[in-house]
C-alpha cells in the first residue's frame, strides 16, 4: 500500500462510540483483536484524552496494543493528556509524543477517528 494510503487510527477515549461505556470498551476490545488478525493494519494508532489510559499499566488493552506494536504497527500517545492525567510515568506499551509528531502523521496520513 503506497505511504499516502496509509491510515492511522485516532482513538480519543476508552472506548468506540458515545453510547454505553462498557459496549464501547468491548467494541474497541473487538477492533484491535480484528487488526491483529489482519494483514493490513494501519500505519499508527494515536492515543489522545482519556484514550491514553489504555496504555497504562493495569489496562486490559496492554497486550493488544503491544501485540499489534509487534506486528509494525506504532502505537502513541499524545504527551499533554499524560501530564495532565498523571500518567506520563506510566505509559508501557507505545512512545509518549507530542503535537508536532501527532501533526506529521495527521498531515501524511488518512486519520480514522473512533
């Protein structure tokens, strides 16, 4: 797949969807075990708000997310919502980054919003 076909998934809570928390988590639970099993992945997935509690220690995600980071998949999470929420020291699966580098893969890549 060229580079400008590449897609990156944008995830900005913990969960798919604005309905019922709980279905919303187990759909998004559903969505990475689905891009596991697939050979075509995106580029990244990009972890903002809430959403970078699903790479902290304790989530159930964890192994998801570094399964598919296995597979060349780059997981990241946005730097400001991790100071905000007191997570910047507990972050481990994916790279901690910031606005710039969230800007270079939304501006040459199509972002899918979840």
């Amino acid at each position: 797949m060229a580079e400008q076909e590449r897609k990156v998934i944008l995830l900005s809570s913990e969960g798919c969807g604005s309905g019922d928390s709980d279905l919303g988590f187990e759909i998004l639970a559903n969505v990475l075990d689905a891009l596991i099993r697939r050979e075509d992945r995106p580029s990244a997935i990009v972890c903002w708000n809430t959403a970078v509690k699903l790479l902290a220690e304790g989530s159930p995600l964890v192994p998801r997310f570094r399964e598919l980071e296995g597979k060349g998949v780059k997981i990241v999470a946005g730097k400001l919502c991790l100071a905000d929420l007191g997570l910047l020291d507990k972050i481990v699966v994916g790279k901690v980054v910031t606005m710039d580098e969230i800007l270079d893969l939304a501006l040459h890549h199509n972002f899918i919003s979840l």
